[in-house]
C-alpha cells in the first residue's frame, strides 16, 4: 500500500530535497508552502504522515497540528524543528504529534523515523479491529440469562458503561462479577484500550502496593528494577479491582487518593503520575458491614459505589438455569469432543431443586462433569453428582400423574417437560405451549420457592 505524504515546509529547497528522496522511497508526495495550504492539502490529499516545519508564515506548524486535531484528520505529524528548540518539541508531542525531526535534517533518518511511525499505526489499527471482531462477536452474548433479574444488570450495565463512573460490582462468588466488569469495559469508549485486572486478595500489602502502583528500583526488598503499575498500564483503559473488600487500610487510604485526585507515585518514587483510568470494583462481602466494622472506609466506599450492581445468586434466578445448562452443554461437550446435545427427562429437574451455594461456576463445573462422564446424547441424573441426585416425588411420568394430580402439577410437569425438550430455550418452551415466556419465568421461580420451602426441615 502506497502511503500517502504531505510535506509542509515554506523553504523551497528543503521541499525539494524531501520530496525526491520520499518519491524515490515509494511514497506519494504532496507538497504545501505554509500552514494554510497544509490545512487545505489535509482535507483533500488525507495524508497518513504530515511532515510539518514549526517556523512558517500565515499559519505556524503547531497551529497547523491543533487545527487539524481539531477538524479530525488522523494523519500523523512529525515536527522538524529547528535544532535545541526542545520547548517547541514538546509542546508538538503534547498536541498530538507522533515524532519530531530536528533541521537540518539528516534525511537517512527521515525515512526510518517515517516507516516507524506508520507501522506502529498499522499495529494500532490491526489491534482495534481485532477487539472490534471480538466485542461484536461476544457482546454480552457470552453473558447467559434471560431472567428479569440478570436483565436488570445488562441494563445498569449498558447504561453506566458508556461513562467514565467508577462501578461497584456486588455478589456472591461465582456469579458472573468478573464477566460484567469485562462487559462494561467492551461497552464503553475504553475497548480499544487496555483491560487490566489486579485481584486484591492474592498479595501482600507491599505487594500490592507495588503492583498497583509500580516501584522505582531498590524502593523495597525485592523490588530489583523499576516497574510500571497497573494503574499506568491501564493508562486510557480500564482497571478492573477484583476483591476490593480485602484490601488492607493502608491502601485504602492510596486508592482513595488516586481515585479523588488521578494521579500517584511509584513506590519509593517522587514523580507524580498522572492517569485517565477508568475503575471498576468487585467483592463477594458485604461491604456496608464491612464499613460498619470500620473495616473499610466509608469514603472510599462511597467513591467506589458511584454506580453499583447487584449479581442476585443463582438460587434467586433459577429461571436462568435451562439457558446456562444448554450454554455450558454447548460449550463442554466441544471441548472434550462428546456428543451431548441436551438433558434426559428429570435431570432438569434436578437441576432446578439444587440450592447452588457456588453459583454459575458451579452450575458450569456440575455441567462439565456431566459431559465429560456422559453415555449419550442426553445428560442423565446419573451424570449428577450423588449430592444432587436425592430423592425427586415430583418426577414421575405424566401418565401416572394425570389421574388424581391437580391442574397446577400437571401444568409443572408440562413447562418442565417442554423446556428439556426444546433444550431450556424458555421462549421455544413459550412457543410449543402456547404461554407466554414471562409465565414460564414465574413459573420457574415459584417451582425452586417450593423446592426450597419442601428440604427445609420442618419445625413441628
Ligand atoms: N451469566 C453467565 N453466563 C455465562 N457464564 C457465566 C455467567 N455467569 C458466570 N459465568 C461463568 O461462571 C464462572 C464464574 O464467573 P465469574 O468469574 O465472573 O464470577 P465471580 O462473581 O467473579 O466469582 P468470584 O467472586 O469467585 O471471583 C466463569 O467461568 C464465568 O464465565
Ligand atoms: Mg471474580
């Protein structure tokens, strides 16, 4: 691909001098005499790389560089300025320049300098477009659950994700915290950048320290070179803060800090860094008890919960359980090379009369296993684990339950029958039955309520 050069100098001869050495270099040259005529170039030629003196009449370099910054052009400018006006260097990089050359040029170095600039775009570019295919491709569809509840989430999430507020993500381990912190980041300006995540709990207080933060050599035992932190790679992304309820006081008071003020130093540094990142938390404990402990700040709590979310458990969701299953069937049954398409009269309701302590993870290892241990097409009791396999009255056939059972139990064993058949797709079940899919939901919901009322130990 022919790349596309505009040189904008008001010297003739050093026009001259880099238009042919560029030509000759294969690229397509434009020329322009002053800012001006640069500006109205840019528009027309859409050049990928500017080479722009500082010092011109009608309209100087650095104007040139804001201006078209301004009007959206993306070509990339490299500043010649003259030798030792560093200030004017800097001042180029700060607005947006990608490089600068000092005059007179040492034009071997124009060309290397050049080919740099445009690859490290072309990588850019690739970069983006890669995550662009990914995010359309998994944009919240790698999010399983058609429920009100889980609903309810998607829409806080899509509503917050497009801003920069710091969100709280609550909810018992294993129920997706990690999965929406990564949506919200997908769902927001910030995709293209980069998504760090630090787990709180896993390290020491120094530790951490550092890794949030970076450390300058010799700052700590350990600390052998100098080291970028998280919040620095994060650096126009987003920081994702999993088990934020463990973080030690000492810390609490820095996050704070940085979260207030955007910026911070190296551990055993003096430099103040500054940084435009996004931060997103998560913890399974209950942080307002944790707050009237005194074990977490209040304030920091509170710039924490700008936004917050909700996971509800999976025992309070139960109506995601057939979507799941078929999802985690799907996924487990390519990767162990089996077979298995859906669920055996009775598994589901197994399924759905488990009280889940761990949650979706759970629900996914209980799933895993079954496919891996799987005779058939279909998941079977048997595949279960002997805990939840217990004794189920409700299972029994139809033919025998239609004698003597009342409308409300046969109507349980038709959604449930229907929803193994159709794979747990509530809206099919909705389809073949003729009902609608927020009744099935409601269904669902009171089926698990009585489930969990009847393996309650009774008082009398
Ligand atoms: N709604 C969902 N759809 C599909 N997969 C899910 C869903 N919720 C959770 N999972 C899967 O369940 C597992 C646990 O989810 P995740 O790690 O996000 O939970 P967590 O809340 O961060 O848990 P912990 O508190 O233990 O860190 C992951 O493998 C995740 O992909
Ligand atoms: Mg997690």
């Amino acid at each position: 691909m022919t790349h596309r050069i505009l040189i904008v100098d008001d010297e003739r001869n050093a026009r001259d001098a880099l238009k042919s050495l560029l030509t000759d270099e294969g690229y397509e040259v434009r020329e322009a005499s002053d800012g001006e005529e640069g500006l109205e170039a840019l528009a027309e030629f859409r050049p990928d790389a500017v080479l722009c003196d500082v010092r011109m009449p009608k309209m100087d370099g650095l104007t040139l560089l804001k201006r078209a910054r301004e009007d959206g052009h993306e070509g990339l400018f490299l500043m010649m300025t003259a030798f030792g006006s560093i200030e004017t260097a800097v001042e180029a990089m700060r607005r947006g320049a990608e490089d600068y050359l000092t005059k007179p040029l040492d034009v071997g170095a124009v060309t290397a300098r050049l080919e740099k600039v445009l690859e490290k775009r072309q990588l850019v570019r690739d970069n983006q477009m890669l995550r662009e295919r990914i995010r359309e491709k998994y944009q919240f569809s790698h999010i399983v659950g058609d429920s009100p509840e889980l609903q309810a989430v998607f829409d806080v999430v899509k509503r917050a994700a497009p801003t920069r507020a710091t969100v709280l993500i609550l909810g018992e381990s294993g129920t997706g915290k990690e999965l929406i912190a990564q949506a919200i980041h997908e769902e927001s300006p910030r995709r293209a950048k980069p998504f760090v995540k630090v787990n709180c709990a896993a390290l020491s207080e120094t530790l951490l320290e550092s890794e949030l933060f970076g450390h300058e050599k010799g700052s700590f035992t350990g600390a052998v070179g100098r080291r970028e932190g998280r919040f620095e790679l994060a650096d126009g992304g987003t920081l994702f803060l999993d088990e934020i309820g463990d973080i030690s006081p000492g810390l609490q008071v820095k996050l704070l800090r940085v979260l207030q003020q955007r910026e911070f130093e190296r551990v055993g540094g003096t430099t103040t860094l500054k940084v435009d990142v996004r931060v997103v938390a998560a913890t399974n404990k209950d942080l307002t008890a944790e707050v009237k402990g005194s074990r977490f700040r209040e304030d920091l709590y509170y710039r924490l919960n700008v936004v917050s979310v909700t996971l509800p458990p999976l025992r309070k969701r139960k109506s995601d359980i057939p979507a799941l299953v078929a999802h985690f069937i799907e996924r487990y049954s390519e990767l162990h090379g089996k077979e298995v398409r859906g669920l055996a009269p009775g598994t589901l309701n197994a399924l759905l009369s488990y009280d889940w302590p761990g949650n979706v993870r759970e629900l996914g290892n209980v799933v895993e296993r079954a496919v891996v241990l799987a005779r058939g097409t279909e998941l079977t009791a048997d595949d279960l684990p002997p805990t939840m396999r217990g004794p189920r009255p409700r299972d029994r056939s139809p033919d025998t339950l239609i004698p003597g059972a009342t409308l409300y139990e046969i109507e349980r064993e038709a959604i449930l029958r229907t929803l193994e058949m159709v794979d747990g797709s509530t809206s099919r079940a909705a389809d073949v039955l003729g009902i609608s899919v927020r009744k099935i939901q409601y269904r669902l919901k009171e089926y698990a309520q009585q489930d969990a009322d009847a393996s309650r130990p009774s008082n009398n």
